[in-house]
C-alpha cells in the first residue's frame, strides 16, 4: 500500500506532538533531568582508576633496608599504607575488606640482600575477589618496587643489572584517566535509555487514551503517523545529546577534539534507531507499562552489558561477540570514544555510521511494517 | 424517502484468543437522514459494530458497504466522509478546545474560509465559543461530548459514528445533545448512536438491540414495544411498601418484570396470563390495576427472557441484624476540595439502621468522592463522616470489619482465579477454616459462579464481575454495605437481580448506601440525596422529590424529571 | 490476625506465580543474566591483536615478541612497517597496543645495555590498554630474569604475588556472587513497588484499606512474598555459581540468608516509599529505575566504591545494595565470620528501619 505523505496533514501532526510534550512534564524529565542525573552518575560513581588502593604492610624485617623499601610504599601517590603487626591481623583485613591487598617484607629480607647471590623475597597478597583491583595492587606494588630498586642501586653508586624496559605512551589520553572514555561511552547508554523510554510510552499512551483510535478514523496516513512521531522525539533527542555533551566538556571536563557536525550526523544516525526501536515495541504491545519494561531490556542491559562501554567485546566468547554486532549501541560506544578523544577519524566513524544507518533503517523499517491502520 | 448507506451482511467478528464471537450473523441496512441506535448492554458488541463501520476492524466473515465501498480495501476514501466519536471521546486531554478542532482541521483539510466559517458555526452549535483556550482534560463531561461531536464534523462526514456518547453526562447535556444530532439528521445525516439506556432507543427512528454479539431485534422501536402491548400495567394507590410489594408480585409465575414507579408498581404480565389479582398482593385498599403505556425496556427485558423474580438467596442466607433506628451513616459539612474545585461541597446527610440511602446525581457530580471519605478512603478537606460513630480513616479495624465495600470500578485481582478471589477476601475479614469454607460456597451457590470459579475474572462478563464484586463485599455478613454505582453498564435483568438482592438485604436489617446515574433506580431507595456540582440539591423521600415538582400538567414527574426541574432551579438561584 | 496475613501472602504468591507471563518475568531474567553476565562482564583482555613495529631486525626483538604472541591476551600479531601504519593502526582500532623496538634494540641487548621497547596505546580504552600494559610489562620481566639468571648474575629481589579467594583472577568469581545481589534487588522492588501501584491503578488497594487490614498488615504482606521470590532466585544464581561455574562457597549458607532478610527489608523498605510516592505503575516503574539504576552503578559492582569522590562515598552509604554486594561476596568467597559481618549489617538495619517506618508513615498519610 502506498502512503503519500500530505506536508499539511504531518505539520499538524507534528504541531500537535510538540504541543503535547512541552506540556508533558515526565516528558521533560525524561528528556533533560534524567539524563544530566545519570550522567554525574557515571562521571562520579564509575571510575576504574584505583587512585586510592587500600594496603596492608607487614614488616617482619625492620632493618633498614627493609624500612626504605617500606618508604617507596608510603610514597606512591596510588596507594594508601597501614601498617599492621603480623600477617594474620593482616589476612583478616583483607577478608574483612578493609585492605585490598597487603605485602609481607619477611624476616630474612635484608639478609638476603646482603648475602651474596642471595635474592631478597618480597611477598604480595592480592584480594582476588575484585580482579581488577587485584591487577592495580599487583602494578602500583611493582612500580614502587621498581623504584626502590633504581634508587637504591643509585644511591651505592651501582649500575643496575641491564634490563629491557617498556615505555608506555598513551595516546589520545596521555594519563589513562578511564572517566575520559567512561562518559563519552556513558552518554551512548544513556542515549539509549531516553530514546527508548520516551518513544515506547508515546504510541502507547495513545492507544490507552483511546486518541489513537479517532486518529485512525481520519485520512492520516500510515506514513505521516510515523513521522509525526519520529520527528518532534527526534528533536528533543538531539537536544538532550548535546545537553550531555555540554555537561560532560563543561562540567565534567571531558576534552572534545572532534566535530560537533561529525556528532550530529553520528548522533542523529543513533537516535534513529533508538526511536525506532522504541517506536517498535510500543506499537507492538501497546501498553505502556510493559512498552517500557521491555525497551529497558531490550535497550539499557544490553547497551550497558555488550557495547563495549565497560566490557572489553574482544575477550568475550565468540557467540556473545557475534551478538554484539546486531546493538547499534555498539557503534555509537566506539564512535563517542572516537569523537571526544581522538577526533575525526573516518575509516572508524564511516564503519560506525554505515552500521547505525543500517540499524536505524531497519528499526524504522519494521516498525512502518507494523504500524497497522487497523485496531488489529 | 431516506436511501439505504450502509449495508451489513451476516457479519461476523471472532477476536483471536477469544472462544465466542464478539459478533454472530448480524445483518442490517442503516438508512441517511435518520438515526439508527446501537443498543445493548456492555459487551454486547456495539462498539465492535461501529469499529467494523470505520473500518477500524476487519470482519472474520460477512460483507459491509457503507455508501457502495468496503472499509478494509478502500478505506482511504471511506475517511473522507466517515465522522467517528470514539468512546471517551478521543481529544487529547493536554491540548485546549481550539487546539483540538485546529488539528482535526488540518487532517481533513478544512482550510481558509471554510475552516473560518466551519468553526464559527460548530462553536456556535455546541456552544463552546467561551472555552476555546480552555484545556480539553478541564472540560466536565458534557462539554467533552460536544467538543468530540464538533470534531466528528469537520469535513462534511456524510455517515456520523458516536459510540456511547451519553457516558458520564449529565441528562440536560444529553438531552441537549439529541437535539444537535436531530438537527444533522435533519441536513440528510446517517448517525448511528449506539448506547446502553434503554430509554434513549425510543428516541431513534431506527434500533439494532444487540446482546452477546447477537441482533436481536431491528426496526423501528416502537415495533419491539409493540409486542408487550397490553400487557403493562400499573398498581396505582398502593398503601404500605411498594418494595414488599414489588417482591410479592414479582414471586407471581404471571408476573414477567416489575418496577417501582414513583408512587405506583409497574408490571409486565407474561403472554397469555390471566389478569392479575389484587387481592392476593395485599396491595392496600385503595389500590387498583391501570393499564399503561408499555416501554421499550419492557420489550428488552421479555426479549432476554425475563426477569429474575422477587426472592433474594443472598437475604435468605444472612442471619437477621438486630439492632434500632439509630443512625450508623453520617456526613455533617463534608467538603472536599481538590485545588480551587469543590468534588464535594458542604454536604450533610444522616442514614438510620436498615434503610437504603441513594445518592443520586450524574457522573462526575461527586458522588463518589463522597463515598470514598465515607469509607475512609479520602481525608475531608472540612468536616466529618462517621459510620457508627467511627471516623473510618483512623478508627481500629473492628469498625471496618462490620462494613462493606464495592467500588464503582471493578475491583477484584484480575490476575487471580474467581475462587482465590473469594478466598482472600473473606481471609482478609478473618473467616478462616469451616466458616470460610461455608462463606465461599454460598456465595458460589447464590452468584451461580460455578462454571467460573477457575478462571480469572477478566473473562467475565459485566455481570459476573459485579456478581462477584458484591459476593466480596458481602461474604462477612456487615451491617453497613456500601455501593458505588452497583448497576453501571449492566444489563437490565442483572439490574433488577441486583435491586433484589439489596432489597432483600435490607429487610434482614442490612443498611445500604448505594450512589447511582440511573434516576429510575432512586425508586428503590427509602431516602435519597440528589448530588450535582459537589452539593445536594435536594434530599428526602423518592415520593417528597417528586411532588415537590409536581405540576397540574405533570402530575406524576419520573425522577428524572424531578431532577432536571431541580437542577434548573438551583441554577437560576445560583444565576441570580 | 496472622491468618489475615497468612491471606495477604498466599494471595500475593498466587498473583505473582500463576500467570504465566508474570511467571517468566521472574525467571526468565534470572537465567538470561547467569548466561551472560559471567561471560560478558569481564575487564580482562584476551583476544587481541599485538602489533609491532620492528625497526631492529636482531634476534632479540624477535624472541621477545614470540613470547608475547603465545600469551592469551594476543591471538594475532600485526606486523607494521612505518609510522603511518602506526598511527593507522592505533586510530582505527587495529591493534590496542603497538610495541615499537628501535633500530638498536638487539644490539644493545647483547651488548649488557639497557634497552627500551616503546608501547603505544589507544588511550581511548585506558582501561584495557594498561591491563594489556600490565601483561606485557610481566612477559618482559620474566625475560629479564630469565636472562639475568642465565647469565648467572644474581636477582637482588623478586616480587612473589598471590591472588587469594580467586587465585587465577577469575571474573566469574567476582560476578555471580554480585549477580546474587543485584538480580535480588531488581526482583524486590518489582514485587513490591510496582504490585502496590498495580492495586492502585486497578482499585484493589482500596479495598484492601476498607478492610479490617491495617498499613502494617498491608506492608508485612508486601514484604514477605518479596522476600520468599527474592530468596528464590538467590538459591538459584547460588546453586548455579556452585554447581555450574564451580566456585567454592567458602562461609556459612546461614549467615548469608541471615544477612538477606535484613537486605530485603531495607529494600522492601524502598519499594514501598516509592510506591506510596506513585499514583501509576508507570510512575513507579521511572521511581523503581531511577532508584535501581544508580544503585547498581554505584555499588562497588562496576567499580569500587573507593574510586569515587569521598562525598559520593557518603552518600553512597544510603545504598543498601553497595553493603549487601560486599556481605555476599565476603560471605561466599571468604568465609568472613559473623562479628566482622556486623559492621556491614547495621547500616542495613538503619535503612531498613527508616524506609519501612517512612513508608508506614506515607501510607497513612496519603490517603488524604
């Protein structure tokens, strides 16, 4: 069936929409309160850079020696030392959470150190229970460890034993602060949040307000119905994602080396899926509530869980990768990252924008499939 | 002569996941120039009807034209001259009245001078020039009505759907209501009303009276009425009860129907019954049978087969409450006021022990913001309601325990079966192992809701929904029953078991308070308070209402009557 | 009055388990979640691609990348050839990490000079790109030692690192025990915040309240089905943790359960003042996100809860998820005995205490 589109009949449509959400305050909420909240949110509360790593010492040695490799502790900026008598208080720390991890500088320590071809143990015990923490105890003990060892060959005047080093350069993000890709990639989520949320409840409250049906008994068409939809949401969208992205460089102090025409483009290619997707399973069900529960699951876990916002999509089991591509979230993850930190990269955003028009068609696509101008 | 429009042939509607047809075989021709109307109570499949018309719903079988094209495969063209008033009006509740004609404008292109001319002619018609900035959600019901209706006529409809436009409206808005669409009718019109009172089908020139998804009679209405002809007759100078009366005849096998009637009985007599005999109903010495004109209602109820007879099960079950003529009920100064707007304004009232006390008035007049602070469930903004001297709302649960509650919307878990319905409910009220058992099976028994005890009360029909409702509200035996608006959408036979019920209830020494939108159904109450704009504009006997306007030409004023007329008086006082 | 709540309970299971649809609500969530959360939510790295951009062409250089290809976390190595390739590598995603060795490198080696392997990384995952670091960094101090001890020189000293409770730093092990907690927390609310708004939309909650039933009835109704689901799902990601991803439960089942009621009381808690905030189930379905979602942020799951700013942390106390997650995990993986338990537990006792008494106070409140 053919749908022309009749300007006059949309425009009202649209003028109606419009109407309808500056006066809708949930609307607004959705749209502007809960995304600035959400986004603090993710800008505080998620940060991966341990700057604060609780530690245990037990110093069984306290011979000199010892006390200067204790001292290379104390003074590493990522680390937060107490002391403790042995290593039983210490193992109770940890299980009690109060230390991440401890180090154990043992009796025979300075010993061994003065024992020709002796070499000196240190011991590291690590809470395994948060790997990731457990990875940082492991670095930030083997910088300080390191240091010791450098200075302490510089201060007898020796070289220290030739060694291969890794000098690490980070690119894009010079001091590796996770916040910087964190709430880019936050935005996407939360993007996808707004987008589901406010479409999903728009068909449906009409279906529940019984507008829809007079809606139906008039000449709109099946075409203008879809629009007048997609539009006006379409623009509070791309209002909202440049709000996000105000707060993040102004507030957040996220630097921004991208463009922002690059952002729109991207950003618009997003939303049209979101909105789709949206749109899809509020036409399809009908009923607000569950239109909303469902764009949560069908949206918000999956953006969170497989877009590799957090998680790492390479180290994931293949079958679970593979998924990965069908989330538009996905893209616009890699995109965001791309945009905030290393700015306009093609070949990356071409990849992205080609996969997140793609989706957007098809979100859109199947809703129009089955938008019926029927109560069936 | 009028040309035939629409044309139904044996249609038929099955929904998917739903074992009866919504619509069964229905055949019909709806004419221009007249209106048809659509009547049935809920279910019935009148708004089904109309949906198929507009081409909202495709038929499982059958054929409809409407004006020579099939509303499934033309159904861009069949817009055009279709105007369709959804139930509930559709307009959109955060857009004002303006706001609301200008896009029904749009869409069907009433543009320029004619949109100009359109308007100032619908605004004038329906009135509503003073209120084109004002919301549609702020409108009251009446106002909705018109301001739906307006917008069904933008772009000259040759064919006008309005499905149960007399929901929620007061009775001079409704009546002034038939006098807009009288007129559209009179410019060569199809309108097709569909409703479920029965007293507006003697108000179309055409009826289609549906039940269960069945045509059960089409023609003209007074054809259908024509076949109780002779048969309605009025008990007139009835001393002594005319509810006990009432009982008494309806117990008689001769007896089809009966209802009170200001101060008289009226009965249906069964085809071919003898006359009936005075006498034997006690019916005072001065009583005497008149013949009288017979209704439509008359005819409906014998075509659904009758009605349900004079005894109630559930009053034979209650043990007798015993008990003076004190009063349990009372409402002094209740107000409540929701922003600047008065729900309930000022009103006092007081209900003895073991009398039906009606609150009468249409929707949204504040009935049931009433009987919710009664009930404890609103805090009064001034004033007090007490029941048995308790105010509800902080008084401990014993009080509660003696009370029964049904609220106006339907109310039971609809994601439990009828039987753990009945089950949590008297557990909530304490009964619990014999007596629980012995509750819930004599509410089965009485409700005859056997066949559905497993399922969810979702698939019931109306009248087991509120069958049920009120088998929940009543299983603990209370002395006070609380009824919002009991009757609403159901059929008249269920109406009148209903009425049996609380009629009976009442003589064991029951109190009831009911609120209801049917001005017949105060007839049954002992005393009654007619409720509009938050205040009580009257109180007192159904007999003390009605002579009060009592007039040389109208001696005998139905309630409905009564209440216009009292309506008009308090807004000329009110005015001047 | 117990078999008035007996009542309530029963009718609130029935409500909850006999639909089907409602049913599955609760179930279906719970496996979807154990099949993909272990798998899915890990920050290790594995897969990846090392590229190297050799500019030396001696032995070592190529020993050494040899070692770093057979490690897990490389499964190919991109080999580059220029600068531009580089930096092509690094901005389109090719390779998360690019190790550059100079013109000198083997040589240098060989000759007992230090030498230095420059690693460029995508800055744009910091996170990744350090933990990759962090591998790297280990396979060449393996090959410095090795080296050292081959020559005979002597290893002044050496960093021994054990991993406890998790002694292969197996993400699983960090997730299911969380899961516990949070798929708990959604299912909580859900039950009695949204059944509370579900009453009152449909009018059945004013039934309740014409009824003898009073609030604390009411709550105590809500609550403990909340409870029981709750629980249920818990034995079953507990059972799946220990039967299907074979982690050792260490502590005691008793503490663990113990310690739930009381998490399941604050949060009840929580549902119920939301639900007396709301008039729709739409409105408590925004009140149960807008509560769920920075609670699971916020946890300490994502990330710990020392990483925030220290008034955040404060704040974060109201969270009863961020103290339950720590009492799971303690529990299942570390045996962490009831006195220590304690300091964990009160903060939930507190909340649930205010919650509850809040909501108490809303319900009698708002029927004006």
């Amino acid at each position: 069936m053919s749908t022309p589109v009749s300007m006059r009949r949309l425009y009202a449509l649209c003028r109606k929409e419009t109407w309808q959400i500056l006066r809708d305050p949930s609307s607004n909420i959705i749209a502007f309160l809960l995304p600035v909240v959400m986004l603090f949110i993710f800008g505080y509360g998620i940060n991966l850079d341990s700057t604060a790593l609780r530690l245990g010492l037990v110093l069984e040695d306290t011979s000199p020696e010892a006390r200067r490799f204790a001292d290379n502790l104390y003074g590493s900026p990522y680390l937060r030392v107490t002391a403790g008598q042995n290593r039983r208080e210490m193992e109770q720390a940890m299980i009690e959470g109060k230390v991440r991890g401890f180090v154990v500088v043992p009796v025979d320590f300075a010993e061994q150190l003065r024992r020709p071809g002796g070499t000196a143990p240190l011991l590291v015990v690590a809470d395994g229970s948060e790997p990731n923490t457990a990875n940082f105890v492991q670095n930030y003990v083997f910088g300080a460890w390191n240091g010791w060892l450098k200075q302490r060959a510089a201060e007898r005047g020796e070289t220290p034993p030739p060694a291969i080093s890794v000098e690490p350069r980070f690119w894009f993000n010079p001091s590796a602060e996770s916040r910087n890709y964190l709430i880019p990639g936050s935005i996407t989520i939360i993007m996808t949040v707004i987008g589901a949320l406010l479409t999903s409840l728009v068909i449906a409250r009409e279906w529940e307000r019984g507008t829809m049906e007079a809606l139906l008994a008039s000449p709109v068409t099946r075409a203008e119905l879809l629009l007048s939809k997609l539009l006006p949401y379409y623009a509070l969208g791309i209002l909202s994602l440049f709000m996000c992205v105000g707060v993040a460089v102004v507030l957040l102090r996220v630097p921004f080396r991208g463009s922002l025409l690059v952002l729109w483009v991207v950003g618009s290619l997003f939303l049209g899926s979101g909105l789709g997707l949206g749109l899809l399973l509020s036409t399809v069900l009908r009923n607000q509530f569950n239109a909303a529960q469902a764009a949560l699951n069908a949206a918000f876990l999956p953006a969170l869980m497989l877009s590799g916002f957090i998680y790492e999509i390479r180290s994931m089991p293949e079958v679970i990768q593979a998924f990965t591509y069908l989330i538009p979230a996905r893209y616009f993850v890699t995109a965001m990252q791309t945009i905030f930190q290393a700015g306009s990269v093609w070949p990356v955003l071409l990849r992205s924008g080609l996969f997140l028009l793609a989706a957007a068609l098809f979100f859109v696509g199947l809703t129009a499939l089955k938008t019926r101008r029927r109560l069936e | 002569m009028s040309e035939a429009l629409v044309h139904l042939d044996a249609v038929r509607k099955v929904f998917p996941r739903s074992k009866q047809p919504a619509l069964e075989g229905l055949s019909a021709v709806l004419f221009r120039g007249r209106i048809t109307g659509l009547i049935g109570p809920d279910g019935a499949g009148k708004t089904t009807l109309m949906r198929l018309m507009a081409g909202l719903l495709a038929p499982t079988s059958g054929r409809i034209q409407v004006d020579g094209l099939d509303p499934i495969s033309d159904p861009a063209k069949l817009r055009e001259f279709i105007g369709y008033m959804p139930q509930k009006f559709g307009l959109y509740e955060d857009l004002s009245v303006m706001e609301n004609l200008e896009l029904h404008a749009d869409l069907r292109g009433v543009l320029g001078e004619e949109r100009i001319t359109t308007f100032k002619r619908l605004l004038e018609f329906t009135d509503l020039s003073r209120f084109t900035t004002r919301f549609a959600g702020k409108l009251s019901g009446g106002m909705k009505q018109k301001l739906g209706l307006a917008c069904a006529l933008l772009g000259h409809p040759r064919l006008l759907l309005l499905d149960e436009p007399g929901v929620g409206v007061d009775p001079i808005s409704r009546r002034e209501l038939w006098k807009m669409v009288h007129e559209l009718v009179a410019q060569g019109l199809a309108v097709v009303w569909s409703t479920a009172y029965l007293e507006e089908a003697e108000l179309c020139q055409e009826v289609l009276l549906m039940n269960d998804g069945k045509l059960i009679f089409s023609g003209q209405p007074q054809e259908l009425t024509s076949r109780v002809h002779d048969r309605s007759w009025q008990i007139r100078g009835v001393t002594g009860s005319r509810r006990q009366l009432l009982a008494r005849a309806l117990r008689r096998p001769e007896v089809m129907d009966g209802v009170i009637q200001g101060h008289n009985v009226r009965l249906v007599l069964r085809p071919g019954s003898a006359p009936l005999n005075l006498g034997e109903l006690d019916a005072g010495p001065r009583a005497g049978l008149v013949p009288v004109t017979p209704r439509f209602e008359d005819a409906f109820i014998e075509a659904l087969g009758g009605g349900p007879g004079g005894d109630s099960a559930l009053a034979q079950k209650l043990a007798p409450v015993p008990g003076n003529h004190d009063t349990v009920v009372e409402a002094v100064d209740l107000t409540k006021k929701f922003g600047n707007f008065a729900a309930t304004d000022h009103v006092n009232f007081a209900v003895k022990r073991g009398e039906i006390f009606g609150l009468l008035g249409p929707n949204g007049a504040g009935k049931s913001t009433t009987f919710r602070m009664l009930c404890g469930l609103l805090t009064p903004t001034s004033g007090t309601a007490r029941v048995m001297g308790f105010d509800l709302k902080t008084s401990a649960s014993q009080a509660r325990q003696q009370l029964g509650y049904m609220a106006q919307k339907f109310s039971q878990y609809s994601n439990l079966t009828v039987r753990q319905n009945l089950k949590f409910f008297s557990g909530a009220y304490g009964l619990r192992g014999e007596r629980q058992r012995q509750a819930v099976e004599g509410m089965v028994e009485i409700f005859k809701l056997h066949p559905y005890l497993d399922t969810t009360p979702d698939t019931l029909s109306l009248g087991f929904k509120q069958r049920l409702a009120l088998a929940c509200a009543v299983m603990h035996e209370p002395s006070i029953v609380f009824l919002d608006e009991p009757t609403s959408g159901v059929d008249p036979v269920t109406r009148r078991e209903f009425w049996t019920h609380i009629n009976g209830v009442v003589e064991k020494g029951v109190t009831v308070v009911v609120t209801t939108h049917f001005m017949d159904e105060a007839e049954y109450c002992d005393r009654i308070a007619l409720v509009f704009r938050g205040k009580i504009i009257a109180a007192g006997t159904p007999d003390q209402l009605q002579d009060q306007v009592a007039t040389k030409e109208h001696p005998d004023p139905s309630m409905e009557d009564a209440f216009i007329s009292l309506v008009e008086a308090e807004t000329q006082e009110s005015s001047s | 009055m117990l078999s008035r709540i007996a009542s309530l309970i029963v009718k609130e299971l029935q409500g909850l388990l006999q639909d089907r649809q409602s049913r599955a609500l609760l179930i279906v969530p719970v496996f979807l979640q154990l099949a993909l959360f272990p798998f899915a939510a890990t920050l290790e790295v594995k897969n990846n691609t090392l590229a190297v951009f050799n500019e030396d062409n001696g032995g070592e250089s190529i020993e050494l990348v040899q070692r770093l290809s057979r490690a897990q976390a490389f499964t190919q190595v991109l080999d580059l050839h220029s600068e531009v390739d580089l930096r092509r590598a690094i901005d389109n995603q090719e390779a998360l990490i690019v190790l550059r060795f100079p013109s000198d490198f083997s040589r240098a080696v060989l000759a007992g000079r230090p030498a230095a392997i420059q690693a460029i990384l995508d800055g744009r995952r910091s996170n990744s790109a350090q933990i990759v670091f962090g591998y790297v960094q280990q396979i060449v101090q393996d090959y410095n030692d090795e080296r050292t001890t081959n020559r005979g020189g002597p290893q002044l000293s050496k960093l021994v690192v054990r991993y406890w409770f998790n002694p292969n730093l197996d993400y699983v092990r960090h997730i299911v025990p969380s899961l516990v907690a949070i798929i708990t927390t959604i299912s909580a609310l859900i039950v009695t915040s949204l059944s509370v708004a579900r009453e009152r939309e449909q009018g059945t909650f004013d039934q309740l309240l014409v009824s003898p039933l009073t609030p604390g009835m009411i709550m105590v109704g809500k609550t403990i089905p909340a409870m029981l689901v709750a629980m249920g799902q818990a034995t079953i990601i507990l059972s799946a943790g220990v039967f299907v991803y074979r982690i050792p439960f260490q502590g005691s089942l008793l503490l663990l359960y113990g310690s739930m009621v009381f998490y399941i009381l604050a949060l009840a808690g929580f549902g119920l003042l939301i639900s007396s905030l709301c008039a729709t189930q739409q409105q408590a379905f925004l009140g149960v996100f807008s509560f769920v979602m920075p609670a699971i942020l916020l946890s300490g799951f994502p990330s710990p809860v020392e990483n925030m700013p220290v008034w955040l942390q404060y704040l974060d106390w109201l969270n009863p998820l961020r103290h339950f997650i720590v009492i799971v995990k303690s529990v299942f993986l570390k045996d962490l005995g009831a006195a220590a338990l304690l300091r964990h537990l009160w903060p939930l006792l507190v909340i649930a205490v205010g919650t509850l008494g809040a909501a108490n106070w809303m319900f009698r409140r708002r029927l004006g």
